[in-house]
C-alpha cells in the first residue's frame, strides 16, 4: 500500500495546495525558503504519525487570517485538512480476493479526510453488486428464496429480505455466515457492508504512518545518562518530557542493543567496555557504508563522570561520543564535527532503530525536511544513495533547494512549491507553470548533468534514447555519401533518456536562447504532455516531430512508430539477426515468422516470448545493442533499401528547414 494522491487545505500558509500526486518511491518538493514546503510535511506528519502525542493545533496550525471565523464553527464543522489517496499492490488486491472467494477487485485505491478535530472520513468504493451475484449464485438455497433476492442491491438489503423470509436449517447457516462477517457492527452507518468489512479487516490495519525527521534530532556530543533514565521513566506519564535529541540517543542505544540501565549500572569496567566497543564496532560499519567523503574515521565511545562540569553533566555517567581521524591519529568531540557529519550521522542512526522503538509493524512514510542541507555537495549524493536504499522498504517525500538533491536522471519525481500572492502555497508537477526563482534547482541540477555529460550547441535536436542517437547520425553520414540530404552538421543531438525526461528537457531549457526542436516515439495518439508545453507556449508545435510521420509518403494515418520503424522491416532483423547471431545459433528470424502489429520491436519481442527464445534474463532483447551493432560493423550499401533511405531522408530535410526558419 502507497501514498498516490495528498492534498492539503487549511494548514499554515497553505489555503489549497492542490491534488499533489505521490511517486511511490520518492517524492521530492522543491521550492524557496518560506514557500511551504515544510507545512505540507507537517499537515501529512500530523494526520497520521507514527508517534505519540502528534496532533493538529487549531491555534498553531490553523491560517490566521481566518482562524477567529473558523473557531465559530470549528466544533459542529470541523475542517478538513489533508485528503489522502491510497492505492493497493497486487499482493494486497489479492489477498482480499482470497478472503472474499473470486476476483472481486483488480485494483483499489481509498481517500482518508483528516480533520481538525482529530478525526477522518473514508472514501472507498467496492462493488457490492458484483459481490452479491457471486454470493447468491454460490448459495444453498431454494428457488424461491433465490428469486426473493434477485432484487436486492446491498449486503443490508440482501440480509434484511433473508430475515423477513422462512428458512431453512441450511438457508438460516447462510444467513449467520452473512452476519457474522460482514455485519459484526450492526448500528454502523455505512451503507456498503462489504467496503466496511474491507476497510476494517483489510485496510485499516495496513494504513502507513508518517515518519518527520529534520534538523532538530541531531544526535549530543555528550549524553548524562542519570538524567536520560529519568526522562525515560518519566515519559511514561509525560512523553513531552523527551525531547528529540533524547530520542535519537536513544535510537543510538538501540541500535547497538544495549540498554540503558546497563550503562547506568556499576556493571565493571570490562563488561562496560565491551558494550562500548560493540556500539563503535556496528555505528562505525553502519555510518561509513554510506559516507564517503572521509573513510579513515572510527566512532568511539567512552563512558566517565565528571564532577567539574557544568549540570546535568556533573552528576553520574556520561556518554561521551568521539570520533578518531586515523590518518591524524587524534580523537575530538561529536560535537566538534562538521555540522554535515552530525546531521549525516545522527539521521542514520535515528532511522536504524526508529521501527523498532516505535514498535510499529505497518508500513512507513518518511517525511524528510531538508535533509543534508549542511551537506557537501557529494555528500549529499552520499546520502541520496542512502535515499535508495531505504525506499526498498518505505516511500519517502523530502523537501529541497539544493541542486545536488535533486537526481537529474528522476526529474519525474519533482513537485514545485510556491508561496502564489492572494492563493497561498501551491504544489504541482508543471514545471513550464512555476516561477523562475523556484525551477532554478533543478536547472542548475540539470546543468550539471549536461556539463558532465555533452556540450550544448546553439541548435538542438531533443531526442529519447542513445539509439535514437546512432540511428540519425549513422543515416545521416550514409546519406552524405550518397550526396542526399543529410542532418546539418551545427544541429547536436541530445538524448534525454526517455520521454519523461525528455518534456523536463524542454520545460527548463525552452526560457534560454537555444533552438529546440524535438523528434520522439509515437504511440497511437499524441502525448499529454507535451500538449501541455505547446498550449504553455513553451514550444511552438512545429518543433514537435515524431517519427511516424515519416514512416509513410504522407504522414497520415500515423501509426505506432519507434525509431527502429524508420527501418524497414527486411533491414532491421538482418540487423538484429546479425547482432544476435551467437545468441540465435545462426537461426534467421524472418519478417514471416513475426506476429502482427506496427512497432518491429514490439513483433520481435512477442515472437522471442512465444517461442521461449531468451536472449537476455529479463526478457526481450537489447535494442541498443542491435543499434551499436549498426555503427561498429555497418551493413553493406547493397542492404539498405530505398525506403528507410527515403524515410530518413525527408526527416533530415524537415529537421533542417526548422532550424533554418
């Protein structure tokens, strides 16, 4: 189960923030200081944490421009303040398949509306029709029974018309097995008996919880473990008592396995010991896997009282926590530390235990407030391969404006926060719609992956794969030995690494003075979103080409067409058989032999599955392989037919009469 879908109203500076969609792995927000990013974490944080004592404060949270009419009405209507969509896995849809008999549902997603008074509504829709056919016609029951309840539309219609009939011993075991699983709450107000069971069985249990880290939860250099242990005792009644350092040390205890009262107590000094040295052993080996910029560091820990310091510190035990530089052979304060390292530290070893302390079995969302602000920049890429790791098990949504938290390669995964005038906070994923100001992150990420990566000319041909790369270029030098015409030399081709990419390629470098013009795939209709960016004004449509409009003499009736298709289909699997031919055992794969469709690498693929060719662990085959095979052992002259010469051909020529307009 994962969050698909948030949206917040009422909650600080944020009026509406929108319906936000929710990567399921990683959600990244990204805006100006003071923009709202932090208090849409906090509205989700508090409308379902997995801590204690979290809750919405109407005077604190509540927009203050509009509190004092809000606080008239707040107790008959309370506000709603988040709007959560959740969405099942197949493993889930098919348990619930399971418990209800047949394959009821395919998929399903429910909305949770928390309100202001500590409360939530749900919305979740189930087709109980569907249910009850399969109910009725599954029973042990007479022909007129059967007929009495082919009207009925709901589980509580369906029991009421069974209670107003006569039955018999086995028609009345059909009723109690109704009864007892779907209406165990018999004073209940939903009207869909079966969505209740669901939810009660299988929904509520499994909700995630939030998780809100941020730079308050650093871990002390120094801990008084007395005073610690009272705050622990005392949190029992008061669990305001601990404050968020306390509860990353201990996180820290945690996570070695050692408990509290062990260190307080007057144990000897070798039992000690060996608990410290176990805690520096797995902190050390845990931190350093994924903090790279300086590995000669260990974390030590040393345990001593000290009478002449200053209160609590002076008073029993204290936890001191060291780190000892290798290479200069010295030993200074935690705390002495830079503050990237403490921050780096401190969120791993709060995070290590921190499902275990709450003791909490259902999933977490992770709610990450400018993590890794007083990072390096490659430490932050440090910490982002950390990111990685942990969505394996949770979702994450974390907040930025650093250019180096912001993975060029998942621009997908970016929502844009702005503070609008008179509209408050608002978050969405057009980024041809956001203010310059709060995109420039992510052109500066992006900048940097281009700096790395390619030189950027002043004509620029937008393309979605590397072998959309050596397909033009490779025709394009045929072409010029044959005197026809051929891609114009100043024209670089960039490949954008997919079309998801490719739309956040001309979002950001549309506003700079560079020709665009873009050549992608095409799937049966037109896409979306680069709609959008036309009716942005983003791009003109004219600089929008696709390559089934040169499959044909025309260009109508455009059909699925990748760059592949600009091949004919004799040309490309002589290509393929070629590349493959160790593979294939010098089997020839024909034309004939292929099923039915328009896209030749679609054909091959389904042709490889029904016949059991595997040519790769993950099925299918490589296509770049195929295209590389291309330009390092190109096919005689003899083999390229008139066709692909002539689709590639007037290709090149519409790319070159745009870049000359």
């Amino acid at each position: 189960m994962f969050l698909a879908r948030a949206q917040v109203h009422s909650f600080k500076s944020i009026d509406d923030s929108r319906e936000v969609l929710i990567d399921p792995n990683v959600t990244i927000l990204v805006g100006q200081n003071e923009s709202g990013k932090t208090a849409f974490l906090q509205a989700l944080h508090k409308s379902a944490s997995v801590e204690a004592n979290i809750s919405f404060n109407i005077t604190e949270d509540y927009p203050r421009r509009y509190l004092n009419a809000y606080e008239k009405e707040h107790e008959s209507n309370p506000a709603v303040v988040t709007r959560l969509t959740y969405t099942l896995d197949s493993k889930e849809i098919e348990t619930i398949n399971s418990d209800i008999g047949f394959e009821l549902l395919r998929e399903l997603s429910f909305t949770l509306n928390y309100t202001y008074d500590e409360d939530y509504t749900i919305s979740l829709n189930v087709p109980e029709g569907l249910f009850l056919q399969y109910l009725i016609q599954n029973s042990r029951v007479s022909v007129e029974v059967r007929e009495a309840l082919s009207k009925v539309d709901t589980l509580k219609t369906l029991i009421e018309q069974l209670q107003s009939l006569d039955l018999n011993g086995e028609e009345n075991e059909f009723l109690e097995s109704i009864n007892k699983k779907f209406n165990s709450s018999k004073s209940t107000s939903w009207s869909n008996l079966l969505a209740l069971y669901i939810w009660r069985i299988h929904l509520k249990p499994c909700v995630p919880r939030f998780l809100y880290f941020d730079d308050y939860r650093v871990l002390p250099g120094k801990i008084n473990l007395p005073e610690l242990q009272r705050k622990v005792e005392v949190s029992k009644n008061d669990a305001n008592i601990l404050k968020d350092e306390d509860r990353t040390a201990l996180s820290l205890l945690k996570m070695a396995g050692v408990e509290l009262s062990e260190l307080n107590n007057s144990i000897g000094y070798e039992n000690i010991k060996a608990k410290l040295e176990s805690i520096s052993n797995l902190i050390t080996d845990t931190v350093f896997e994924y903090w790279r910029q300086n590995q000669e560091l260990d974390v030590e820990f040393d345990i001593r009282q000290d009478p002449k310091d200053q209160a609590p510190y002076n008073n029993g035990n204290n936890l001191y926590i060291r780190i000892k530089n290798r290479r200069h052979r010295v030993t200074v304060p935690f705390n002495q530390r830079s503050k990237g390292f403490i921050w780096f530290f401190s969120f791993i070893v709060w995070f290590d235990s921190i499902k275990e302390q709450m003791d909490i079995n259902r999933d977490l969302i992770l709610l990450l407030d400018e993590p890794g602000l007083s990072l390096h920049a490659l430490a932050q890429a440090d910490f982002l391969n950390y990111i990685d790791d942990l969505t394996k098990n949770h979702q994450i949504i974390y907040t930025t404006h650093s250019p180096f938290m912001v993975p060029s390669d998942r621009l997908h995964q970016v929502r844009m926060v702005e503070d609008k005038i008179k509209e408050g906070t608002k978050v969405t994923s057009n980024l041809s719609s956001s203010d310059p100001k709060t995109l420039f992150p992510l052109q500066a990420a992006l900048g940097y992956t281009i700096a790395q990566n390619l030189f950027i000319s002043n004509k620029n041909l937008l393309v979605e794969g590397p072998a959309d790369l050596v397909y033009l270029k490779f025709f394009s030098a045929f072409l010029e030995s044959k005197n026809k015409t051929y891609l114009s030399s100043d024209i670089t081709i960039i490949p954008t690494g997919g079309l998801d990419k490719l739309v956040t390629f001309i979002a950001l470098l549309g506003a700079n003075d560079l020709e665009l013009a873009v050549l992608h795939d095409y799937s049966n209709k037109p896409d979306s979103r680069i709609e959008t960016l036309v009716k942005d004004k983003i791009i003109a449509n004219k600089y929008i080409l696709n390559y089934a409009m040169f499959r044909n003499s025309k260009g109508a009736n455009l059909q699925s067409t990748d760059v592949e298709d600009m091949l004919s289909p004799k040309l490309y699997l002589y290509m393929f058989n070629t590349a493959y031919s160790k593979e294939l055992n010098g089997q020839e794969i024909l034309e004939s032999d292929l099923p039915e469709g328009e896209r030749i690498v679609d054909r091959i693929n389904r042709y490889l599955k029904n016949n059991s060719v595997l040519l790769r662990p993950s099925g299918g085959f490589n296509h770049y392989l195929v295209a590389n095979h291309l330009a390092a052992k190109p096919p005689a002259a003899s083999k390229v037919d008139s066709k692909t010469i002539e689709r590639f051909e007037r290709l090149f020529e519409r790319i070159n009469q745009l870049f000359e307009i």
